[in-house]
C-alpha cells in the first residue's frame, strides 16, 4: 500500500473500517502468493462459504455487505449461470487504489454459497472490471450435477440484520 492509497483510505467514510484489510488483501498476500494469488484466494473464498453457509441469495447479498465486501446485487438468473454486479464505496476505492485488485475471494465465496443455496455444482468468474464506474460483474456458471464435495458446515450461518434504530435489538433472518 503506497502513501496515496493510504491517505485516500483513512480519509474515507469506509476506508478506515477496511484499512487493515487492504493492507493484507492488496499489498501483502499478492506479494507472498505471487503468481497463484488469485487462484489461492478464490479457493480462500470458497472456504469461508463452507464454513459460513448462507440460506438464501438475499444472505449472500446482506454477507457481502456486513463483512466490507462490497455491494452485492444479483443482475439476471437463468438456468446455467447467474449474474451479479459487486459495487459500492470500497469497491471503488480498491479499483482506483490499487494495480491488480483481487475480486477472487469474492468469486470463490459466491460459487461456493449458490452450490450450497440450489445443491448443484457452481463455479463463478470476474467477468468484467469497469474501474471507471466502480463494479466488478461476476458470472457464476450452474451445472445440474450435484456438488461432490464435502459439506464443512451443516447449520446455516444466521445473517443478523440491524434495523435502522440503534436501540432496536439486532432480528436474524
């Protein structure tokens, strides 16, 4: 991380609450992985999905938003792939911030949690980087094989939604 991303990121609504993620995610582990670095965290992603296994595509969605992930929105569903668009203040900040930002963890988690969600074989791809506009499209491609791997978590991981007044009691799904 350079002087420029840090001040841009510290100076930010978000950037502090990500900081340190960055830190790890764009500066330090592409320099330790090197070549394999998308491929390793595209796999990471697919492991925190077996050990955080969401119920519905609207979990998936509040997941990405609760973790710092970004904003994730689900475009278009057909049988052989969905579509999604990841935006949103951090997006935006890693895109314009950083060389080669990894949208891999991302990818691997949403595979992993639409073949947990419709329990047949799910892959997914960074489509399409628009740094311009802030979004990343990933595609994730459905077969109608069922998945062969193992299933790590086999209680559903309850998303917790704060509602809007702070004195409410958090209400899970």
């Amino acid at each position: 991380m350079d002087n420029e991303a840090y001040s841009t990121l510290i100076d930010s609504n978000s950037g502090t609450d990500i900081l340190g993620q960055e830190l790890i995610r764009d500066d330090l582990l592409p320099s330790i992985l090197g070549n394999d670095s998308h491929e390793i965290s595209y796999w990471a992603g697919k492991r925190l999905s077996r050990t955080h296994r969401l119920a519905t595509y609207e979990d998936l969605e509040t997941f990405f938003s609760q973790f710092k992930f970004g904003d994730l929105k689900l475009l278009k569903r057909t049988n052989s792939q969905i579509n999604w668009q990841l935006s949103g203040e951090i997006v935006a900040n890693r895109l314009s911030l950083f060389e080669d930002p990894d949208f891999f963890l991302e990818s691997g988690f949403i595979a992993q949690s639409c073949q947990y969600i419709l329990d047949q074989q799910a892959e997914s791809e960074v489509e399409k980087v628009n740094a311009s506009k802030g979004i990343v499209l990933i595609t994730t491609y459905l077969s109608k094989d069922k998945p062969n791997d193992g299933q790590e978590a086999s209680e559903i991981f309850k998303i917790v939604e704060n509602s809007d007044d702070s004195t409410a009691e958090p209400k899970t799904k």
